[in-house]
C-alpha cells in the first residue's frame, strides 16, 4: 500500500528511515536544515548522488532563505529556489525513494504534503571504449556503454534529428530499471512497434537485469536455436538500422542494445561490409558463408563419406584414412564427437580466460591436445584437419549467438549423418530451412525478403554499389519503402 507524505515533517521523516532501513543502511544519508522558516530535510543515497551538486545547487540556496518568507505556494518557492536541477514532485513515500534510488536528493520541509526531487546523479559508469565483440577495421572505434544515457547520447551523435524518439519507461516490477525505445519516425512500422510495446506492457518479473534476459522475454519463438533479435554493441550498426524502420531497445546497465525486427541477413552482416568498396564487402560475405557452411555441414559430411559412402572419395583419400583407422581405437563417429567437444572446451576456455592469457591458452591447449591425441593413435590427423576447419568456419561467423547456434547444429548434423548418412543430412537441412522460413521476428518474416520475397536493395548475400541501392527499407512503413534519387548525380553531368 502506498503511504502518503503529509504536511507534518516528524512523520515524514519516520516513513523515510524506515523505508530506507537507515538503521543498518549507511549509505542512505540525510541532511536536516531549515528552509523559509521552517524544519527541512534532505535525503540522499551515497555513491549515486553527487555529494559537490548537492551542497552547491541544492542545499546553499535552500538554506541561505532560512528566515525568508515565502511570497507564494511552499512548494513552488522551493522549487524556484534552486533553478539549477531538473525538479520531479513526490506525493508518497514510495515515489521519494524511488527518485533517491535514481540518484535524486529528495528535500521535505514542514508544512508541504509533497516531496521535491532534484536530480544531482552521479553514476560510476565505465568510459566510452572500442566494441569487444564486434571489432572493424573500417568504421567507428567507439561502443555503447552501461550508462543508458551514454548509449543514447551515442546514437543522437550519428542521427541528430527530433525525428529520432527515445521513449524511456522501466521493466521489472519490483526493481525497475530504466529502459529506452528508440526509433525512427515516419521509417517505423506502427504495427511493429505498438506489438513491441504490447510484449513490454505484459512483462511481469521482479527485474531484468541484462538485456539478453529481456530479449528471452519478448522474441517470438524462445524455443528455437536461432535468436530472432539483433544484439549488436556498435552505436553505427544500430543506428543504421534504426534508418531502416528496426526499434532499438537501450537498458540500463547493458554495454549492447537490443534491435527488432531482425532478419537472418542481419546476423549475417557487419559494418565492414558496407564501409569497404562493394568488391571486398561481397569477397568477405562470400568468406563467412563459405565459414558457416563449413561449421555446420563438414564434420558430418566426413563421417557420412567415410562410414555409409565410401565410393564417392578419391581412392587415394579412402585408402589413408582406413589405414589410419585402424590403429585407432576408436570408431570414426566417436573420434569426430570427441574432437568437436574438445575444441569447444579449449574455444570456452579461452574465453573465459584472463584477456592477456586467453589467445594464448586457446592456441597452445589446441596444437598441444591435437599433437598429443595423434601421436597416443586416438585420432587419425585427417580429422584433426576437418575439425580445425570447422572450428574455425564458426569464429567467422559474426554474430556470438548465431555462432553458439552454429556449433549445436554442428552437433546436430553429425548425429544425422552418423545414424542416416548424407541423406539424413539432407532432410535434416531441409527440415531446418523450412523452421527458418517460418521464423518471425516481432510478426514480421525472419527470412525475408527472400522468403518471402519482397522488394529490397542488391545487397543480401552480394553486395552491389552503394548508389545501386535506392529503396529505403524493406521493413519501416510504407511511407519510407520508396525509391531514391541517384546518389551520385555528378556521374552523368561529367561523362
């Protein structure tokens, strides 16, 4: 139940040290003076409020009118007393602490039945630093922080406009934290976003307290491998979306943003292709899916040849991995599982390894462990080489989710080929490319718009030149899904 704030200050002051708990809490701080002629107190939390704003914009103003008498409404005077904050009102005791818990010092004087919190934060926030997931070589150098205001200050850099709308509202019930939707008006879809903020509305936990943790709660389909939403760390990459029609979600406490709808071609992208010239920008793509391809289908393509297709290698090729096969123990299945599970181990590893030892530890554990494994005859070196490519395929896919993806449906493919060879893999890809068509992401189709096929720019699985591509978005509304100009108007009148 919500408890009033009256215009008795005693009784205002005992709610406050209860609900703050002041008795066990040493950072819940106070400061009594007088204001106007009467009993005044100010609460504050130690660490969040700046302590220099507090005694230089607040409380010397207040306290030089100790013996004025106000000339108009109690309330009012305060607040014209000190110009120099942002000033929010409290009504209960519940609304004052939660303004302290945002970093405002909360000021009760007698004889006012409101509280005045003036904003005086003062967050420990990590500076702005270089994205650690999502390097370039071509483009920005700076990332998001965990400072949402840092995160938005970020993305109005690259898109100053009032057309760029950062509505802020909290999630969690009893611990709310501050979140930002942000999108482009007149290139979003007002179905997108009133179904986002519908999914926002029925969210009902205590907190949420990392944004992997609120993209559990909103995509569409939680139990498929695939992520349907975009998490990127890159002010640039989000701002480029928010150029066409996607919604980006900003929360406090988290270094990246969550984007939506997202489709598979987002997963798949990154800033370098479109800042390189298109030719290296398609050379790349054309690396990476080669990459993904290889993760996922060539462990259980060996397995599938050597055990149920023998006929289809070279003889020369067949003939080395049966004479390798048979001074190991080991079937060619069980030796193909347990190097996948060792490389994963090593990749996780390293990850979790202090950052000057992490490179190296992957690197050593991987040559020492393969060396040692092929000459204890456990492994045949072949499939070394197979899995090292592998490994190496699922790295080069840019997107972590998609590639932790990539490495269960690694698993997943070896089984089939395993039990049902070749063919089994087959259907099993057909299986999973009909699930990906099915997809959705926020309603709209995650494999779009290939399927289904909608009008887009030439730059899916190529990239064509940049004043090729004229259509806006293929998902904000239909305002924005309409054809540019040339970009590149010199090019005529100069031939």
């Amino acid at each position: 139940m919500t408890q009033p704030i009256l215009p008795t200050i005693e009784h205002n002051r005992a709610a406050m040290d209860e609900a703050l708990h002041r008795d066990i809490n040493p950072d819940m701080h106070v400061r009594h003076f007088r204001t106007y002629g009467r009993k005044a107190s100010l609460y504050y939390v130690e660490g969040i409020a700046s302590v220099d704003f507090l005694q230089h914009y607040v409380l010397t103003p207040l306290t030089l009118l100790r013996d004025e008498t106000p000339v108009k409404p109690l309330a009012d005077a305060v607040h014209a007393a000190v110009y120099n904050c942002d000033v929010q009102s409290a009504l209960t005791i519940e609304e004052a602490v939660t303004h302290m818990m945002n970093g405002r010092a909360v000021v009760f004087v007698d004889g006012m039945d409101s509280a005045l919190g003036f904003d005086v934060r003062m967050f420990v926030r990590r500076s702005i630093s270089p994205p650690l997931t999502e390097s370039v070589v071509l483009g920005p150098h700076q990332g998001f922080n965990e400072s949402i205001r840092d995160s938005i200050t970020l993305l109005r850099r690259i898109l100053p406009s009032p057309q760029l709308i950062g509505e802020m509202r909290t999630i969690g019930n009893t611990y709310p934290t501050a979140l930002s939707v942000m999108y482009l008006d007149g290139a979003v879809d007002a179905d997108c976003l009133e179904r986002l903020k519908n999914r926002l509305d029925g969210i009902h936990t205590d907190q949420v307290l990392s944004i992997g943790a609120l993209q559990q709660l909103i995509e569409d389909r939680p139990f498929s491998l695939i992520p349907q939403c975009i998490l990127t760390e890159r002010p640039d990459r989000a701002a480029s979306m928010l150029l066409e029609g996607q919604i980006v979600l900003v929360l406090d406490g988290s270094p990246q943003v969550l984007v939506l709808p997202g489709s598979i071609l987002h997963l798949l992208h990154t800033p370098d292709d479109t800042s390189a010239r298109w030719q290296y920008g398609t050379f790349l793509r054309i690396i990476r899916l080669i990459g993904l391809f290889s993760a996922l289908l060539l462990p259980g393509l060996f397995v599938a040849f050597v055990t149920f297709h023998p006929e289809a290698l070279p003889v020369t090729l067949l003939t080395a991995v049966l004479e390798s096969q048979s001074a190991v123990p080991l079937s060619i299945p069980a030796e193909t599982l347990l190097m996948l599970l060792m490389f994963n181990l090593v990749g996780e590893a390293s990850t979790r390894a202090p950052s000057l030892a992490g490179s190296t530890l992957g690197t050593v554990s991987g040559l020492i462990l393969g060396q040692a494994a092929v000459e204890a005859k456990l492994i045949h070196p072949l499939l070394i080489i197979v899995v090292a490519v592998a490994s190496l395929g699922s790295y080069a896919v840019p997107d972590y989710s998609l590639g932790l993806a990539v490495r269960i449906g690694q698993l997943l493919m070896l089984a089939a080929g395993c039990v049902f060879g070749v063919y089994g893999m087959v259907l099993f890809m057909a299986a999973g490319t009909v699930r990906l068509c099915a997809l959705t992401s926020l309603g709209t189709p995650f494999a779009a718009p290939i399927a289904p096929q909608r009008a887009h720019n030439p730059d899916l699985l190529s990239r064509w030149p940049l004043w090729h591509q004229r259509w806006r978005t293929w998902l904000g509304s239909s305002r924005q899904q309409r054809v540019q100009g040339p970009m590149r108007r010199w090019d005529r009148r100069n031939r």
